[in-house]
C-alpha cells in the first residue's frame, strides 16, 4: 500500500509542478506589464537562485558595516581638527586661511566666539561628544584643541 501512494505521489508531480508554476506565472504576470517569460516553465530555480544572491550580498554588505575602525592616533584628531578649521566658511574668505596648530582663532584670524563656539560644535559632531561651555575658554588655539580631543578621548600615540 505505501508503494502505491508514492508511486500515486510520483506521477501527480510534474501536474502540481505545472499548476503551481502557472499560478506563480500568472501571478508575476498580471503584477507587471510584460509578457510573461516564465509561461509553463518552472520558476522555482530562478526564485532560489535569486534569494540566495541576495542574501550573499546582503550578507557582504553588512559584514563591510559591522567592520570596526581602526583606533584613532593623535595625529589622525590632528588632520580631523585642521580640516574642519579649513572648511570653516568665515576662515575660508580671509585672505591668509593657513591655518597650523598654532593658530590663535581669535587674534590670527578674527574670529568671534560665536565663531568659536561653531566650530567647537563641528568638532562635536566630528568626534562625537558633547564638549562643556566651561571648556571653551580653553579651545582658542588648534594645538589646545587637538590637545583637548586626544586627552579627552585617551588616545595614546602609537609605537613608532
């Protein structure tokens, strides 16, 4: 009796096979415009193959997220902090913008402590922490701000 039923199973194959790829075809058919490509042909090899290259993909690009920054070295904080001074729109229009870690941004350049207190934002969106107003006193020359950041983040130089 249980050869009967497999054997009953094995010839109902290739018809369920049929009537779901049909369904499935109709079904992509009246979803798009086309002409339906799949018509009494098996899609169930094009729908595997397609989840798992999307899954792959998916897979690579989250590894290439989950990925963690190399640490950070006080010259790194340096180049950060020298190129959000530069790209300040008030340094930029002066005419001498050099800008080293010896900069005083308030004598050097001109700048005001709204000024300031714009670029001491910048640099808190660029290392992500809040710096206190009590410490802006301190961040009027680029070295005391790099200074400020590498303690603030206990970065320590690397081996040389």
């Amino acid at each position: 009796m249980f050869k009967t039923i497999i054997r009953q199973c094995i010839a109902l194959q290739p018809i369920v096979n049929a009537r779901l790829s049909t369904s499935i075809t109709h079904r992509l058919h009246t979803l798009s415009n086309r002409t339906n490509v799949y018509h009494n042909t098996p899609i169930w090899s094009h729908v595997i193959v397609s989840r798992r290259k999307m899954t792959t993909d998916q897979s690579a690009k989250d590894a290439g997220q989950m990925r963690t920054p190399p640490p950070l070295t006080p010259s790194d904080v340096e180049r950060r902090v020298l190129r959000i001074c530069n790209e300040y729109d008030k340094i930029l229009e002066t005419k001498n913008h050099e800008i080293t870690l010896s900069t005083n941004l308030m004598k050097d350049l001109g700048l005001d402590s709204l000024d300031l207190v714009e670029i001491i934002v910048a640099l808190e969106n660029e290392f992500g922490f809040e710096i206190p107003d009590s410490e802006y006193d301190k961040l009027y020359i680029v070295k005391s701000m790099v200074d400020y950041l590498v303690n603030k983040m206990n970065i320590v130089a690397g081996p040389k």
